[in-house]
C-alpha cells in the first residue's frame, strides 16, 4: 500500500532556496511530489533541484521573484511544460524586518515587504488558480505568521503584510470551494531560518522575546513548518480550507 502523501502530485514551492521553502521541496519530493522550485537565487534553486533528481526525486527549477507576475506565472508555465499539470503550491516566499518602529520604516522597506508578502502571493495565486481549474482542482498554501494575528516583534510592514496573507487566503478559499480549490494558510511562529539569523544578527534582543511567545520556549526547525504544509497539500486534508493553521509553538494559545 502506498503511503506517501503526495504521490502523483505537482507542485510549485516559492521561497525554496533556503529555509522552509528548501525543507518543503525536499520533503514534498521525498512524499511523491513532482516539485517546480522558485526563488531569485537561480543558483540555489537549481542546485536543490539537481539534488533533489539525483536522489530520485523529480524536480525543475524556475528561477525568479513573486513580486513580479510574469516571473509567478513562468512557474506555472514550467510545471505545466514539465508535468502536464498544477495540483497544489505553497507560496513560501518572503520578507521580514523587525526592530524598528512604525515611523522609522523606510518607503522602499515598507514597499519591499508589501511587494514579497502580499503582491506576491497575489501574483502567484492569479497564475495557480487558472492551472488548477483546467485539471478539477488543487491545494494552495499561503505562509503567514504569527504577526498575521498578533503584533509581535516583527516591523509593522511586515504585521500588516501576513495580515493581508490571512486575508487573501480566506477570500480565495471562498471563491474557489465549490471548484475543487482549497485554500488554507500557515501562522508560522519563529522558525530557525536564514532569515531569522539575519533579524537576530541586526536586533540580538530579539531572540529572547521570539523563544518566550512560545510555549515550548524553542524556534521551530524549517522541517517542521514543510510538514504541515505537506498534509495540507495532501488529499489527507480534503476537509480543510480557508483556515489560518498555526504552527507555532503554542504561540496563540498564550
């Protein structure tokens, strides 16, 4: 009996050249996915990519930046050349600031962020969506945050940005149920990532705030946040859309 919860499946992973977005393409192959990986560091993303053949996985790179529609919809158009078909996403990319309060926040930051977190997603759901209703549905997943619910201590661009992941992602399970599209968004809590090593390189204070909002007192590992959207990307979760799952130490339960 096959128990690989992605067997058959195609999928596009933003955000894959580090982080949670190399964990999930790597454990979304592992599962059976066919995956197309998408990030601006082309380099990473093809070496992931041969890793991931090499291994006997089945994987393409399709290098590029969500903030830009043409580069989101190139991603589809390279699955769809390669497999024939678009069945699930995680729209992993992103970009984070914090320490630095509201009035400090600098145009091109607050634009930088809107334009990866919120245009981006946007891009790559208006390229997703269409792939997906050609072939009776898929499963989309949207990261957000913590700060998607909360004010925590991430930049305030960056709070009112998952904020609108939350958003979009409710609005596009909405709209597409009843068509075989589910939607659903992950509330990441703070997460051992490269990015998170760059936050804690410029505001060291923050590492004591990001353990004790959670209640397992720890970061998670980027593995852990692929798993949940691994199972949601999987028939496993046929009854679940429009929902914020966290994943985040216990970080709203407190």
């Amino acid at each position: 009996m096959n128990t690989r919860m992605l067997e058959g499946k195609v999928a596009v992973i933003t955000g894959a050249s580090s982080g949670i977005g190399a964990a999930a393409a790597r454990l979304f192959a592992a599962e059976g996915a066919a995956v197309v990986l998408m990030a601006r560091r082309a380099d990473r993303v093809r070496d992931l990519a041969r890793e991931i053949t090499e291994a006997g996985g089945s994987a393409c790179a399709a290098p590029g930046d969500v903030a830009s529609p043409r580069d989101a919809a190139r991603a589809v158009t390279v699955a769809l050349d390669a497999y024939g078909r678009l069945d699930c996403a995680f729209n992993n990319a992103g970009y984070a600031t914090a320490g630095v309060p509201l009035h400090e926040i600098g145009d091109e930051v607050f634009e930088r962020t809107m334009a990866v977190n919120v245009a981006g997603v946007w891009n790559c759901l208006r390229a997703q969506v269409p792939a997906m209703l050609k072939h009776g549905g898929g499963s989309i997943v949207n990261t957000s945050s913590v700060a998607g619910l909360q004010a925590t201590g991430a930049s305030a661009a960056y709070i009112a940005a998952k904020h609108a992941v939350i958003g979009l992602t409710r609005a596009a399970a909405s709209d597409y149920a009843r068509q075989g599209i589910r939607v659903n968004a992950l509330v990441v809590g703070s997460t051992l990532t490269e990015m998170m090593h760059d936050i804690l390189a410029a505001v060291p204070e923050l590492e004591e705030e990001f353990l004790s909002n959670s209640l397992q007192q720890r970061m998670a590992a980027p593995s852990e946040v692929a798993q949940a959207a691994a199972w949601l990307c999987s028939d496993r979760s046929s009854f679940v859309t429009g929902t914020a799952m966290p994943v985040d130490g216990g970080a709203t339960a407190m």
